[in-house]
C-alpha cells in the first residue's frame, strides 16, 4: 500500500530539514509517539499508540534512517510490532523538500505492508489514519514556523 | 482477556439508559460476531458491554406492507435470509446473504450490528444503500430516522452518538426495480468482500429510467 502527498509550510527549506531530521522535534509533531530512544544517529526506537474508531492500536516502532542528502531528501525504513495483537508493520518512506519561493513544498510517500491479523484489520483503515497524521502532522509543522497563523 | 461487566437489559430503553454518552469503553453488543474478532485481537478492551439479546422480541422482528419491510434491528441475518416477505419485497437481499460469511455468522450476526459496526467492507451496507433504506436510531431523546448512507461516517465510525441504539431498519420495496450486488473477494466466495458493488435501477421499456448505488467514500485528509 502507498500513501502519497504533499504540503507546504512557511520556512526556507534548510530551516524545514533541520526541523525534520532533528529526532526530538520530529516526535512532537506526530501525536502518539512517545519514549523515542536514540540508539545511534540513524537507528531509534519509540512507542506509538492511535485510536481508529473505538479500537486502540499501540506498536514497538524501530526506524533506520537509511538515506539523507541534506537539505532535500530523508529515506527511512519502519517497523513496528503491535502489542497485544498478531501483525506486523513495514514500511519505507521517501520525503523530499523543494523551495517555492519562500515556502517549503514537502512531498512524501509512504509504502506500507500489513502482516497477521494486524493485515486483516484493513488496509484501507491504515490509508485513512496515515491522511489524517499527515494532516495533524502538516499543521504542527507549519505552526512551529508561524505560531500565531496555521494555516 | 481483562475482564469486563456484561449488563443484559429487558428493553431497549433500558439498554440506552446503560450507555455512556462520553464511555468509548461502554459499548453494545448485538450478534458479537465483529466485536469479539476486535476483542480477541486485543484491539478493544471494554469496561462494560451492554448485550441486546433480551430486548423485546419486536425488535427481532420481520414486518412488510405494501411500501416495503421493516427489519427489527435485533434480526439475524439467517432470519433475513430465510424470510419469504424479504424474498417478495427485496430478493437483492435473499440473494446478497447467500454468500455472507457462513451460516455460523448469519445465524447470530444481525442486521443492526452489520451497520452500526460500520467495517468497510461488509456486504449489506451497500445493498441498504441502493435500495434507499434508513434506520430508526433511539436515544435518550427519542428516535430519529436517517438513511443507510447517511448513518456510516468513516472506517468503523458512525453518526450514532455513544448512546444510541439502532432499533430497526426501513427498506423500501424493490418493486419493479431491478438490483444487484456484485463481490469481489480475495479468498471464498463467501469470504469478505474485497470490493463490493450494489446497483438498483428502475426501468422501462428497455431504458434505465433511474440508478441508485453508494457513493464511494469522501477522499480523506
């Protein structure tokens, strides 16, 4: 499964990588992640925890960060291992930042695979989770650079 | 499995009085048959499950008159299946339910819960929809009436507020419009529907008059 898409936030772009690769700030900006552990600069593990309706899904997460060429791209590998449930969950992403004009155009796509009975949940439940944390996401990141307007 | 309180009221207005409007761990429970999947995984730990299985026996209940059924939300999808009014006003539905899970599941799974769990892929809901049905929602407030289409909201999610019940479920007569549901699944035929597609069309003399199916969903984000 590939979840794609793009938004725009209001700072030059080395400023918006900076913001992105440091792991701490990264954190903050995507809700239900907590106790990230730095193993070295490119390995880190955390918990995540979402709700989809009334069900409640909390995952052991690895990332390896396995690609960076500052100021424009971040690749990383994820996985995650779901607690109290048979699945397990990969996946790559690819971010790319491009300058418009004085903003920052952050393009990113996600391919994510579902395993156990994790997969029988539904792909198309992880696509709709995966747009609303892009959207959650986008809008604390924009509002770290313009605290005062999100837009 | 954390243990959890069952209540099993005699009415459905006492079972509304024992929901939480503000309790995402209080929940009802029809049939059960998706919620213990969800249970089991271990993705849904309740504080208290109210069952439905002794509320009044109307609700359990199959009626017609000449302008369609009226479905007891508390119905089994066996007894839908078998049901000969359901076969004169909705064959749509008597042919969909042949290959709805299995008769394990059709015999405990119920028409209400199939709609109120609101999985995304699930056979009925798109057939409801064609036909133009709507559901009798009760609350502490009383009870309102929206369509099939209108009651699902997203992935697992409805316009139900934490209290209410789904009491039974309208559908039209299909009279003399022709409808289908065509599923595509990625094991049995008798295994979830991949993709499913239901149309109803009303014709005449040859021409498609008007079409009736669901709309697909709103793109997210």
């Amino acid at each position: 499964m590939n979840v794609s898409g793009q938004f725009t936030v209001p700072a030059p772009r080395e400023v918006v990588f900076n913001t992105i690769r440091d792991p701490r700030t990264f954190v903050s900006l995507v809700d239900g992640v907590t106790n990230l552990q730095e193993i070295d600069p490119t390995h880190f593990t955390a918990t995540f925890e979402t709700k989809v309706a009334y069900m409640k899904f909390k995952f052991n997460v690895a990332v390896e960060v396995t690609r960076i060429e500052a100021p424009g791209e971040i690749e990383a590998r994820i996985e995650g291992t779901p607690l109290g449930i048979i699945g397990r969950l990969t996946a790559t992403t690819r971010t790319s930042l491009r300058e418009s004009g004085s903003d920052t155009m952050v393009d990113y796509s996600v391919d994510a695979t579902l395993a156990g009975k994790l997969g029988s949940i539904g792909q198309p439940v992880l696509r709709s989770k995966a747009k609303d944390m892009e959207k959650q996401f986008a809008e604390k990141l924009r509002a770290t650079f313009a605290p005062e307007a999100v837009r | 499995m954390i243990p959890f309180e069952l209540a099993e009221p005699k009415s459905l207005a006492e079972a509304v009085k024992l929901l939480d409007p503000d309790d995402g761990l209080v929940r009802p429970i029809a049939g059960g048959t998706a919620l213990m999947l969800m249970m089991k995984a271990g993705v849904f730990r309740p504080k208290r499950l109210v069952s439905l299985s002794k509320i009044e026996e109307r609700y359990s209940a199959i009626a017609a008159d000449k302008d369609g059924l009226r479905i007891g939300a508390m119905t089994t999808l066996s007894a839908l299946e078998q049901s000969a009014e359901v076969k004169k006003h909705a064959p749509v539905i008597t042919r969909t339910l042949r290959t709805l899970s299995n008769v394990r599941v059709r015999n405990v799974a119920t028409v209400g819960g199939a709609l109120a769990h609101a999985d995304p892929h699930m056979d009925l809901p798109p057939v409801l929809i064609a036909l133009g049905a709507s559901v009798t929602v009760a609350g502490p407030r009383g009870e309102r009436t929206l369509l099939v289409e209108d009651l699902l909201s997203g992935y697992y999610e409805t316009v139900l507020e934490k209290n209410e019940l789904i009491a039974h479920v309208s559908v039209p007569s299909q009279g003399r419009r022709r409808a289908s549901y065509l599923k595509v699944t990625s094991g049995s035929a008798d295994d979830w529907p991949a993709l499913g597609i239901a149309v109803a069309l009303d014709g005449d003399n040859g021409a498609v008059k008007s079409a009736r199916a669901p709309q697909p969903p709103k793109p997210c984000g």
